[in-house]
C-alpha cells in the first residue's frame, strides 16, 4: 500500500479500491480523494494502459476543478484496465461488472471519460442509478453529444485571448486528441473564424496550414476512421503534432503529452488545455517564463463536470451551457488576472482559488475528509 501513501497529504485520498473479478476479467482502481464540499463526480476511464497513479492524479484534479467550479462535489476518479474498442457485450459486462462492485460506495458518482460515453453510464444507471451524463432518452443531459466541456474551452480561448494580444479571426489551431473534447472545441473556435490547421488523434495527425475542414474531420470520426484519412494535407506521426506551428495549442488526449523534452517544440502563443493533466509542471514553467499564456486544465476544461452536476440536480441543457459559460469565463479571467498581477503561474494561481475553496469547505466538517452523507449533493 506505499502507493496510496505517496499520494496521501492534508486533501487525501479519502478511499482507494482495487477492484478485482477474474471471472470477467475486470481490473479498475477508483480513488475518492475528497469530499469535504460534497459527494464525489469523477470520470471513468478506459484504457490498457491506464494505472494507479494515473488514477491518483486525475482524482486529485477532480478535486480542484470541481472546487474551483463551485460546485458541490468532491473529486474522485475511476480507471478501468481494457481497451475500449473490445465488443460492445464484453465492453458492457466489464461496465456493468464495475458498478456492482462498487455499488456501496456512495462517495463516488460515475461520469464518462476517454473510453467511456453515455451509453455507458446508461448501463451503469440500470445497475445502481449513481450516475451522470445519461443518455437523453433516459432523461439525462449527454454532454459529450452537446460539447459541453468543448464550450468551455472556447470560452476560455475568449477570454484567454485578452491577455495575448490577438483575436479569434484567422487564429491557427492545433488540436492533439480529436475526440469528443477536441472535435467539439475546433467546431466551436471554427465557428469564432478560428482555423484549424492540424489535428492529431491515436493513429497519426494531420496538418495542412491553409486550414482542414472541421466538419469533413468529425465526419470521419463519426465514421470509425482516424484524422489521417482526411486526404487534403500532410499526414504526420501522431506526436509530431507539438511542433506544428500555431496560435492556439489545445491538448485534449492523455496526461503528460508535452513535458521537459519536448516543450521546446511548441510553438504557439496560447495553450488551454482540455485534458486533465496534460502538460507536467517543468513544461508549464518552460512557458511561462517565455510568455506564452497557459489556462490550467481544472479551469478551461470543467465544462463536462458543470453540466454533469447541473443534470445531477435536475437542470436543463440550456441552463447547463449558460452555467458553463459563466464559471469558466469567471475562473478563466480571475486566474490570468492574478498570474498578471503576482507575477505566478496560472497554476498557481488556479490552485490558490481551489484550494481556498476546499479548506474553507473542510473546515465545516465535523470530521474533515470523513464526513459526506451518502446521497447528499
């Protein structure tokens, strides 16, 4: 158990469960990192390669955006060992196999993430009900369909934007992870008159500097294929993406892409992450003393997370979006300001404000981290 420890400081984790059944080969960790402000939201994450620190850090960064959001709801996150391509009956026992094992841990509400959607959390609903982003038929807000954690990042590319010196017009994108979070922000930023000039998913990218074609991208998504069968440009390794030249970088794929030896790639003046820890602390560092403006992921991308509380509480969509385009227009704007003014990193100062949030939420508990009514929200 010196994993858990390694990991364990004044915040938590407050549980981590492996979660073991041979019989249908399902592996996952959840970890439930605090809940001082409120029941647990945190996604399910699919994939081989996932693991225990992984886990470990994305719950953490549940915490902080959920505190940062101002919502009523602690951190956690669950990860689950397979590839999320296998047969859909096998994909649904393993999802299935997992809601039952942790049907009594009323700290942790499921949500998706990569390898999961809300067909998912439909059957995840029909086993436990503890669940959000449920499919609109049955009632739920589906937030990957409606971008809802893209319509965040647009809205902090907006504000972002006051602080670097340019304007959305003409504005050169690059998207690494063209999935449900990268397709939706390139669809909304397109919109704005940005242009998309490369995007990357798991098989390669794409890039042509005269711009792609959103709607053709997420076309071919929607078909099964990979952005590397767009056609019209040049197709590069699926790494070669950090070099491509642009205005706006947006990372929307796994933790960790761009780090110390390859940060000095980039090329952009404007990063705004859309995945959960996607840059390490070296690389952010890197940036900011070279003045390129880097919004924190718990603050540009908590979109998904504000509409997947909204739809726990019974909101509309519309209510959603609205709701979403106030938060993070708001975190966005007092974070960059403060960077300005302390002369800190974003980070810093997006950590500042969580961190504010969730002691003053612990100090109200009789037993700090312990004390979460299950059920309550």
């Amino acid at each position: 158990m010196d994993d858990v420890f390694e990991f364990s400081d004044e915040l938590g984790p407050l549980k981590v469960i492996h979660v073991h059944e041979p019989s249908v080969g399902l592996r996952a960790v959840l970890v439930v990192d605090n809940v001082a402000k409120g029941p647990s939201i945190g996604g399910v994450r699919m994939a081989e390669d996932v693991s225990t620190e992984e886990c470990f850090r994305l719950a953490r960064a549940m915490t902080f955006k959920n505190a940062a959001a101002g919502l009523p709801h602690g951190g956690g996150k669950a990860v689950l060992y397979g590839d999320p391509r296998m047969p859909k009956p096998q994909k649904q026992q393993l999802i299935r196999a997992l809601a039952n094992a942790l049907r009594e841990v009323e700290q942790y509400i499921f949500a998706p993430d990569m390898g999961t959607d809300e067909e998912c959390m439909a059957w995840v609903r029909d086993e436990i009900a503890r669940v959000v982003a449920l499919p609109r038929e049955i009632g739920g807000i589906p937030l990957d369909e409606i971008g809802a954690t893209g319509w965040g990042l647009r809205n902090a590319v907006d504000v972002a934007l006051e602080h670097c010196g340019f304007s959305i017009e003409g504005a050169r994108v690059v998207v690494q992870g063209f999935g449900a979070v990268g397709k939706h922000t390139a669809r909304f930023l397109a919109a704005e008159g940005a242009v998309l000039v490369a995007a990357a998913d798991s098989a390669g990218a794409i890039h042509n500097p005269d711009g792609l074609n959103v709607d053709a991208l997420i076309r071919l998504k929607g078909e099964g294929k990979s952005v590397t069968a767009y056609g019209d440009g040049q197709v590069l390794e699926r790494d070669a993406v950090v070099g491509v030249e642009c205005d706006i970088w947006i990372p929307a794929a796994r933790p960790d892409v761009v780090h110390d030896d390859n940060v000095h790639r980039l090329k952009t003046r404007l990063v705004v992450q859309g995945a959960n820890i996607p840059f390490t602390s070296g690389a952010e560092k890197y940036l900011h003393e070279r003045g390129v403006v880097c919004v924190p992921d718990f603050i540009a991308n908590a979109g998904g997370v504000i509409c997947a509380a909204l739809e726990y509480q019974g909101a509309t969509q519309a209510t959603a979006m609205q709701t979403i385009e106030e938060k993070v227009r708001r975190n966005t704007g007092m974070v960059l300001e403060a960077s300005t003014k302390q002369q800190i990193l974003p980070r810093e100062a997006a950590m500042e404000l969580a961190m504010t949030r969730i002691r003053k939420a612990m100090s109200f508990r009789r037993f700090s981290l312990f004390s979460c009514a299950p059920g309550h929200v």
